[in-house]
C-alpha cells in the first residue's frame, strides 16, 4: 500500500523502514533529513496515488498544526491525513471537525513503541470514520506486532488512549525508580544491575520497562552515575491528570509520579537517575549528562 510519511525523526524513520521492509510503498518528506523522497509536502503529494495518505510523524504542538494546516491546503477531498504524534486528543477531535469541511479523512493514531519499534512492532491504537481507518488498515496491522493494533473509537480515541498509556507509564517507571533508590540507600550493597537481571525471569513484577532498566544499568553502570538525576515530561501525563480531574476519577499513582518529574529538578534523587534512564531506552529521549564533580558523592 502507498503512504507519505511526513517526519523522519527516531520513530518516523523506524516505521518508513518496517513498512518498507512489508512491500508497501512510502515516499517520504522531512526537511531535516537527507534521504527523502520530496523535497517539499507539494512534491509529496505528486509522488502519492489518488485517495492519498499523509501520515504525520512530528513533535506535537505547533509543529504538527504547521504541518496540518499546509497539508489541507494541499489535499484533495477522499485523502487522508493521519496524526502518528503525541497530539491531545481536543486538538485532534477539531482537526477532524476542519479536514471533515474540507472533504478530507483525518485519522489520529496512538503510536507506542519508541526506537525498538522497528524490531519488535508499534502497538497502534486508532481514533477516525471506519472508511479511512479500514483502508489503511494495512498499514496499521504491518507496523504493529501480532494483536497490537486496534480501532478503538470515533476522532480523538487513539490519541486519548495513548494519553492514558502514557499516564499509566508514568506510574510503572516511578514504582521502578522508587523500589531502586530504597535498595540503593539501604544497609545491604547491592548489585543493581544484578537484581534487575533476575527479576526478569519469574518475577511478578518482570516487564519490557525492566529489561529496558536492565539495559541502562547495563550502559551507564549500576549506580547510572552518568545520568543526571533530572526527568523532562512530554505533556501525556499532565493531560491524563487533566482529564481524571475533569471526569471525577482519582488517580493518586500517575498525579504522584508526574510531581516527582517535577520535583526530581530540584533535588538529586537515584530515582530520578532510573526514570531518566528508563526514557533515554524506550524512547531515545535525551539525557542530562552529570558533570564530573572531584570528591563529591553524586548518589
């Protein structure tokens, strides 16, 4: 199947490449990369077959309005735009409301899987009209592994539930971050790297976020000591938040996890080294290097 993927960044590129790897054909624009195929979202449009599909791989927020705007002056009515991006879901359901007046499908894609995605397969949760959902329904079975792709709703769903996903990964790699630094003050010396190796294997608590600290530990050392103790959030967490206040819901774990992101730029806290190091592995996302610091404890 035909698509233009508009993004080339750590998970564009990764999905271009498994599509690819799928016989589907994917011309290509990102104007920070080389290997494209269009110079140009016009070029793009030459390049890609009526009904088209343009698919948004970009930072969300004024990137991704940027590129949405252009391409509705660009699309033919029957073409669809699909938002692979981190998008709030209110942003996405208006989208929708203005691609609908135009004559054009718009599709927002729940996309998980970070830099691994390639090898192991994007988990693909889909929010749009069933017409445009089901013909590039190709497309979204060949980029998710075996039973992880679904249409979960109407516009704005997928991207509502990838907000949620977000929300509750706060909460995983907090109890992670939180259950290491206990060990790490406790009386006992641990090996960290070892601990987190076994309890891949049988535990109850085993997950990819733990294979993943595994590997970290594995990179930077048991005690991380090349991280620094400093956690960005992307915004998903603060969005679940909004809406568990807006409907009424508690939900004590991801508020509390959000705050330690928050809190873990003002202190130097080992859990903080560990959810640092937990999104540098899943996602690519950049970390804070310590700076060498002689005759100091940096735990």
């Amino acid at each position: 199947m035909q698509l233009g993927m508009i993004g080339l960044g750590r998970m564009g590129a990764g999905m271009t490449a498994r599509l690819r790897e799928n016989d589907h054909d994917v011309q290509t624009y990102d104007p920070q990369v080389e290997e494209r195929t269009a110079g140009s979202l016009e070029e793009l449009k030459q390049q890609l077959d009526a009904p088209r599909a343009f698919w948004m791989m970009v930072p969300s927020g004024k990137v991704t309005e940027d590129v949405f705007q252009h391409l509705l002056t660009l699309a033919d009515k029957g073409d669809t735009i699909v938002d692979g991006g981190n998008s709030n879901f209110r942003d996405s359901k208006r989208r929708y409301v203005e691609a609908q007046h135009k004559g054009i499908h718009f599709v927002d894609a729940g996309v998980s899987g970070g830099i691994w995605g390639l090898e192991v397969g994007f988990c693909t949760m889909v929010g749009g009209d069933e017409e445009p959902v089901k013909r590039l329904e190709p497309i979204f079975e060949t980029l998710a592994p075996e039973d992880g792709y679904a249409h979960v709703g109407s516009s704005g769903a997928g991207h509502f539930a990838k907000m949620v996903h977000n929300g509750i990964e706060y909460g995983l790699m907090q109890s992670y971050a939180e259950g290491f630094e206990i060990m790490d003050h406790s009386e006992y010396d641990f090996d960290l790297h070892e601990v987190a190796g076994i309890w891949r294997y049988g535990s109850v608590v085993r997950s990819w976020l733990l294979d993943l600290l595994y590997a970290a530990f594995e990179q930077h050392g048991s005690k991380l000591q090349d991280i620094a103790p400093y956690v960005e959030d992307s915004g998903e967490g603060r969005w679940t938040l909004q809406e568990a206040i807006n409907e009424d819901v508690p939900a004590p774990m991801i508020a509390a996890s959000l705050f330690a992101r928050f809190q873990s730029r003002d202190e130097i806290k080992f859990s903080a080294r560990v959810a640092a190091a937990l999104r540098q592995q899943f996602g690519g996302h950049a970390i804070k290097l310590e700076e060498a610091k002689a005759g100091s404890d940096q735990r």
